[in-house]
C-alpha cells in the first residue's frame, strides 16, 4: 500500500508540473517527472489522427484515403514542425541548465518568430493546389474532388500547428512538460466533441463529412495554443515572456536556425520517405492505401508516447550539458533508452496479437483490415531496437548534435528503406514488401545510433 501511495504521488507531482532543477534531482526521478507527462502530451497528439479515421472510416473508403494521402502530405509539415522544436528545446534547455533565465526568454521569442514565417510558407501550397497534392500523392479522381477542402484546411492552418508544436518545445526545453501536456489535453477534448458533430451534422449544424473533421481539429488546435500563449505571459513559468523580448536577436535567430535546420533536414528525410512509401502502397488500390492509412494511425498512436521519453531525453540532455555535467546527461539518455524499451516491447506483443481485433475499430472491409493487420504485425517486430533509435536521436538533438541524425536518416531511409520497399513491393507484388522494408531501416537506424552515441562525441557541441 504505501508504495502505491508512493507512485501515485510521483504521478500527481509530475502531472502538477512546476519549477524544478531536474540537474540537481536523482536522476530517476527526473526522468520520471518529465516522462509522464511527455509520454501523455505525445498520447494526446496521435488522438487527432485516430479519433478523425475512427469518425471518418464510417464515410468509406474514399474517405478513408482522403485522410491518409493527407497525412502523406502533412508528414513534412510535421517533421519541419519537429526539426523546429528540436532546436528550439536545445536552446532553451542549455539555457536553462546554464541558470540564464533571461537567455531562455529570448530563445522562446525567436523560436516563436521562427514558427510563423515557416507556417505562413508552408500554407501557400495547400490553399492553393489542394487536389493537385492530392493528385501528385496518387488519389484517384473522385478521392481528390472529395478530398478538396480537406487538404486545404489541413495546409492552410499550418501556422497553428507549427506554433502548437513550437511552444511547447519551448515548455519541454525549460522543463514544464505538464503545460505542454495540458495544452494537448484542450485542444485534443475540443477535437473529439466537434468530430462527430462536424462531420455527421446534428440539428442545424449541416453534415460537412470528410471536411468537418479537418474543421474541428484546426478549432481544437487554435484552442490549445491560446492556452500556451496564455501561460507563456502569466509569470509563473520558467520562461516567462515580456514586451522587451520581442525584438530580433539575430545570434539567438541564427543559433536556434542552425540547429533546427539539421534536426528538420533529419525529420524531412524521414518522412519524406513515408511519402515514397505511400505512393508505393497507392500502387495497389485504394483498399491497400485505407488498410495503410488505419495501421500508420494506430502505430503513430503506439509510438508518440514513445516520444514522449525520448522528449525526455532530449531535455535532460541539453539541461545536464548545460550544468557541465556531461557523464549524467549521458546516463539519463541511456535509462530513458530502458524504459522506452521495455514499453515498446509491451506495444509489439499487444500488436502481435491483438491486430484483427484493433482493426475491426476502424474498417469493416476484410482487404482493408488484411493490410493493416499485416502492416501492424510487420513494422511491430522491430519495435524493440526502435525503442533506443528514437530515444538516442532525440539526445544528440538535445546536445546540438542534431547533423549525426541526419547522416544516419539518409543512409537508412533513402539509400535503404526507399529502394528496399520498392524491389520488395515489385518482386512480392504485394505492400508487405514495403513494411518489411520500414521495419528494416529503422532497426538498423537504432544499432548506428547506439554505436555513435557510445562515441560521446556529442558531448563536446557547443549551443
């Protein structure tokens, strides 16, 4: 009984957030403390796009394939959206660390300048030529004059997304995990409630269909980054924003762009070869991109608690570093890598067997949930050397050390997993070929970064 009592504290401190050096704290606990509510922030993120396929998968499989060729599209707004974050929780985590407070502020400020220019650029593509994507993504003629608007809201409220996800960089680089969390919890309620009643209509709101739900989530998302506004000026907070801190600091501005250059030049690599992978799959019908689409939303819905211990260890990284305490940034890295691990086992064998049964939730079509059954039990076999992959990459971006990720997404994504999915997927004539490929980069991903990382190379970059 009192250890219960004893995790059920820890739980409600590390959900009750505040201000704490987490370099001075036993290490456990800090990565405890921020790992809760991280791995939750991350569980509230992959909702959006589960809780939009589970409504959505009632319209058919058109609409189904809407969402998914999106996604494909929407996989680089949300890797620049996490280079960007990359960079900026670096910064403010040496920050941080260091004790300059003041240098945290500023880092904030230029980290949120930052994200709205990218936004406003990445919409004009969306607003403009929105089947066109979804042309160019292989939608047939009726999946794209379905999925019109859809595109367009989705691309054209990139600024929000990429300030929902940029602010709360900034809450994880200083520490506040719990504020990035509840920030999600907010817009991810407001999404689940106007899902269903955007999409299938009730009383005078009309049935807006594929459209409503791109509709709800960007009304969730704007109501949760006026919550992180909010307490970015309520003073309370370890960063805390002034009018003196809008201004442009071109040292801080270029600092956080090269850092976050390499870490978006990372994530674009990456899931610019989800991309490929999808136009592989589209090559096999519109049952094999749903069936596709359904098992990618359940595994991004396994794996962002995932990166909610390797966000995690990016922080504890960069503020260890920054209180010149090399040797336990090391450490904390390498126990988040052991928890993550064995979580992600737990995923794979849940995955193993229960399949069919988290398919039925979402396609009543059998060549559907064939796919997906199939894509879940493939790609989950590698999940235990992913586990370290994910974690480690995320530590050399929380060093600065965000170029050693690049080099190794290139080489395992591009010259690996894209040519690999294609000979496997023409010679089987069949999509498995291209989760056996995915399954193959990223465990060979996850043994190069524990070789590089054991280097310690990283630990000598300066932010």
């Amino acid at each position: 009984m009192a250890a219960v009592l004893r995790v059920w504290q820890l739980v409600k401190e590390a959900l009750e957030g505040g201000d704490r050096d987490y370099t001075a704290i036993g290490l456990r606990r800090a990565v405890v403390l921020l790992s809760i509510p991280m791995v939750l922030e991350m569980a509230m993120e992959s909702l959006f796009a589960l809780v939009d396929v589970f409504f959505v998968s009632r319209l058919g499989t058109e609409a189904v394939a809407v969402v998914g060729l999106t996604e494909g599209v929407m996989t680089i707004v949300y890797s620049l959206a996490w280079g960007l974050g990359a960079g900026i929780t670096a910064v403010v985590a040496r920050r941080i660390g260091e004790k300059d407070r003041e240098g945290a502020d500023r880092a904030a400020v230029q980290g949120m300048v930052i994200v709205v220019v990218a936004g406003l650029v990445l919409a004009v593509p969306g607003l403009l030529w929105p089947r066109r994507l979804l042309a160019m993504m292989g939608a047939t003629p009726e999946v794209a004059a379905m999925g019109g608007s859809f595109m367009q809201l989705m691309l054209g409220s990139n600024v929000v997304i990429l300030l929902l996800f940029g602010i709360n960089a900034i809450f994880r680089g200083a520490g506040n995990a719990a504020l990035a969390m509840r920030a999600l919890w907010i817009a991810n309620g407001i999404n689940i409630v106007l899902d269903p009643l955007l999409i299938f209509g009730l009383g005078p709101v009309p049935a807006m269909g594929v459209t409503g739900a791109a509709v709800a989530t960007v009304i969730g998302r704007s109501c949760g980054v006026a919550y992180q506004c909010w307490h970015l000026f309520d003073g309370k907070g370890k960063v805390v924003l002034a009018a003196r801190h809008f201004r442009v600091a071109w040292a801080v501005l270029w600092n956080i762009l090269r850092l976050s250059g390499a870490a978006c030049a990372q994530f674009l690599i990456a899931s610019a070869s989800w991309v490929f992978l999808v136009r592989i799959v589209a090559g096999f019908g519109d049952d094999a991109v749903a069936g596709y689409t359904v098992a990618v939303r359940i595994i991004i819905f396994a794996l962002l608690p995932a990166w909610g211990i390797a966000n995690a260890a990016s922080t504890l990284t960069g503020q260890n570093l920054g209180a010149g305490q090399a040797d336990r940034a090391e450490r904390s890295a390498w126990l988040c890598g052991h928890v993550n691990a064995g979580y992600m086992a737990v995923m794979a064998v849940i995955f193993m067997l229960l399949a069919p049964w988290g398919l039925g939730f979402f396609t009543e079509v059998p060549a559907v949930a064939r796919v997906g059954v199939v894509a879940l039990r493939i790609v989950s076999a590698g999940y235990l050397f992913y586990a370290y992959g994910m974690v480690l990459a995320q530590a050399f971006n929380g060093a600065g050390d965000a170029m050693t990720p690049v080099w190794l997404n290139l080489v395992c994504f591009w010259l690996v997993e894209i040519p690999l999915a294609w000979y496997l997927a023409q010679r089987m004539q069949a999509p498995e070929g291209v989760f056996i490929a995915v399954a193959v980069s990223e465990s060979l991903l996850a043994v190069l970064c524990m070789a590089l990382f054991r280097r310690g190379r990283w630990k000598l970059v300066k932010v």
